[in-house]
C-alpha cells in the first residue's frame, strides 16, 4: 500500500509554498517556522509585502533581498510540479502524515523524502520508536549488546531508528528485521542513494525491492540524487532524535556522532540511555561522559523494558524459574501479536481547582498507576507539544511526578 495515496495531502497552494520556501537562500526551518505564525500560512507569507516581512526577527536587510530575488525566480506551482516528478514520495509540514513527533522540534525539516512503507501509527507517534546509535566500529561486547537489546525491544513492540552507517547503525537495522520487527533508517543522502555501498542489501530488506516488500522506510531531508557530505550526517542525527521517545547510545568516543544525536534527544526532552563501559576503553568515552551529564545506565534488558514501561510476557516455561514473575507487568506499547492486558479500570480523579483546561485535562488524563505519555496524549485529546508544556506546569506545581521512561504519575 503506497500510504501518500491512502491518506489525504494538504491543498496544493500550502504544499508548494513549503517546497518554494525551502529553495530560497538562507531561509531555515526556524525562519519557515516564524512566518508561517505571523501570517498564517506559507502560502500567504509567500504572498507578503516586503514591508510586511522586515518586522518578522531574523529579516534583516540582506535576508529580504534574498527572499524577494527568490520568489521572483520560483513560481510554487509550477516548482511543486516539476519537483515532484523526481521525488514523487515527500511530505511538507502541511501533510498530515508529516510525522509527529518532529513537528514539535524547534528546527523541524521544511521537507522529508521517504521511501518504503511508512505505518500511520509510526507517522502519528502511537507506535513507540527507539533510536539506537554509536559507533562505526564497535567492539564485540558494543555489537553483542546493540543485538541483545535491539532483539528485546522489538519483541516488546518498539520500532528501531537508527542512521544506516557501519557498525551499531547497521546492527541495529538488521538484529531488529531479524527479530521481525520494523525499522527507520534516517539518511544523511537522496533516498535514492545508499551510503555506504556496503548496506545496499540491508536498505533494499528495510525499504523493499521487486520480490521483497521490506520491513520499514527511508527518511532522508535531502531530494534525490544527493550524494553524502560531511555536513549532512550532524544535521540528519537531529532527525534521529526527534523521531525516537528515547534514545541509546552502545559505544562511542567522547567526539562521536552519536553523542550529537544524544544530546540533541536530550534538548527535546527525550530520555537518553547508555551502555556502560570499561574506563580503559576509549569507545565507552563517549558513553561515561553522557552519564556523568545525567543519561540513565543500562543494567540489563530488563532494566531497559522497565525503564521505558514496557515488560515482555514471559514464556511459562521461563515463569516458573525466574522472579520476575514475583513483578506486576508495567502497561507498555502495543506489540505486534497477542494483545496484552489491559489496565484496570480507575475512576478519573476530579483535578483541582483554578487549573486552565489543559492542565486540568492532563491530569484528568493521569492514572494514580504510572502513565505512559503517548496514553496522556490520547486520554486528554490535545496535542503532543500541549500534553508537554502541561506537564511542566503540573511538575511545578507538585502535582505530577516524571519518572522514567517518559511516565508519568499523581504526585
């Protein structure tokens, strides 16, 4: 199923004024951001008065020379249809399968190509993704532990992102297809080319091919036939980050990308975990320095699913040797096969007074068990970015506790 023919796009006009915008010289996503607030629309900003963007911050005197010498050279329509002829899969910000949980980045893609077989609940932040990141040449304790992890989360229901690159990048691809689950892999080129060549096979068993129908999607900000570059690969990490509720990070040194990706997950409030290491090994650097700055260590798998409010269902056989049966099961993802228990029914605690309706919303959304936040956000029926900055009001406010694992509960 080609999802951009089963879901409805946004009206041309606003679809191309996002392309337009985004060929426009020294016009980034922050930017894009600012005038589509001020007038409503890209389409209406494209439209605008010079005087009318110069109060726009960030339009200085040069800027407005070359938005006004862009749009004269670009007609929106006419660019939509070219465009689209070579990259006929891309969404815009106007899209509503643009996926969601980017949208709350600060510095969110103007345009996302893909490739492969996006689920809606992946697109819609339903279904929990985990980022999983390090280096190119891992060690072997780095690649047995980017496959024991990756294998336990996607059995739990997660969905593996990750980057494509050599080592725990292209482990983590394959530990997640071999453990029939589905992955991302975000790319720092057109999604036309793979870089490195290396991982030509895995991308075809992740996207699909003539005979095979793949297992996942390519993301990649960048059109087809864009070619790997240096500056590319930091700014795709960011996409990495912003898909994903969490992310690990297995090995790296304290220079690592992975470590741009980490932190940049943690500048959007998600949670970053890490693999501990030896101290006299250069690869766990990277790793020690996120924890000494507040990333949560992994213990064991798990740990991990615990973390992230998600246990697996033991088998009968393993119940009756292992305490963990002595644990009442966290409520987690929905996984892929049986459906699993559902949560007992508790009567919504009434909020308290003088709350404005959001707050008072979420906290109604709020079991007195710990909450996963993708439950906050249905049971309260605002937005992903509103259900957050709800939360933080309530923290302060002492009446809700952040525990990990992106859970939250009464205080």
């Amino acid at each position: 199923m080609n999802l951009s023919r089963s879901h409805p796009t946004a009206p041309s006009t606003e679809r191309a004024a996002w392309l337009a915008w985004s060929r426009v010289p020294d016009v980034g996503p922050v930017l894009l951001q600012r005038l589509q607030r001020a007038f409503g629309s890209l389409a209406a900003a494209w439209q605008a008065a010079p005087g009318d963007l110069t109060p726009i911050e960030g339009i200085g005197p040069q800027r407005l020379a070359k938005i006004l010498a862009g749009r004269s050279a670009i007609d929106p329509e006419q660019l939509l249809a070219d465009w689209t002829q070579k990259n006929p899969q891309f969404w815009t910000p106007a899209d509503p399968d643009y996926p969601q949980l980017l949208r709350e980045l600060p510095d969110f893609p103007a345009l996302l190509y893909y490739r492969g077989q996006p689920h809606p609940a992946e697109l819609q932040g339903t279904q929990p993704l985990v980022a999983i990141v390090g280096t190119r040449q891992p060690s072997d304790y780095g690649q047995r532990w980017t496959n024991r992890l990756t294998t336990c989360l996607t059995k739990a229901g997660f969905g593996i992102v990750s980057g494509l690159a050599e080592g725990v990048d292209a482990e983590s691809h394959r530990a997640c297809l071999a453990a029939g689950g589905r992955t991302i892999a975000v790319l720092g080129t057109g999604v036309d080319r793979v870089y490195p060549t290396g991982n030509r096979d895995l991308y075809g068993r992740i996207v699909g091919t003539f005979d095979y129908p793949g297992s996942g999607f390519a993301l990649s900000e960048y059109p087809s036939g864009t070619g790997p570059d240096r500056a590319h690969f930091p700014r795709r990490n960011r996409i990495v980050a912003g898909l994903a509720r969490a992310t690990i990070v297995i090995e790296g040194g304290e220079r690592s990308g992975a470590l741009i990706t980490a932190n940049q997950a943690a500048d959007y409030g998600r949670d970053v975990y890490v693999l501990p290491g030896s101290l006299d090994m250069p690869l766990s650097a990277g790793c020690l320095k996120l924890i000494n700055s507040g990333a949560q260590v992994i213990l064991s798998e798990n740990h991990l699913l615990d973390c992230l409010g998600a246990l697996p269902q033991l088998d009968r056989a393993e119940s009756a040797t292992t305490s963990e049966t002595a644990r009442s099961p966290v409520p987690g993802p929905a996984a892929p096969g049986p459906t699993p228990t559902a949560k007992p029914a508790v009567a919504p605690m009434p909020p308290p007074p003088n709350l404005a309706p959001a707050p008072a919303a979420v906290l109604r959304a709020i079991d007195p068990t710990p909450t996963a936040l993708d439950a906050i956000v249905a049971a309260s029926g605002l937005s992903p970015g509103n259900v957050m900055a709800a939360l933080t009001e309530l923290e302060l406010l002492g009446l809700v506790e952040n525990l990990p694992g992106m859970r939250y509960r009464r205080a």
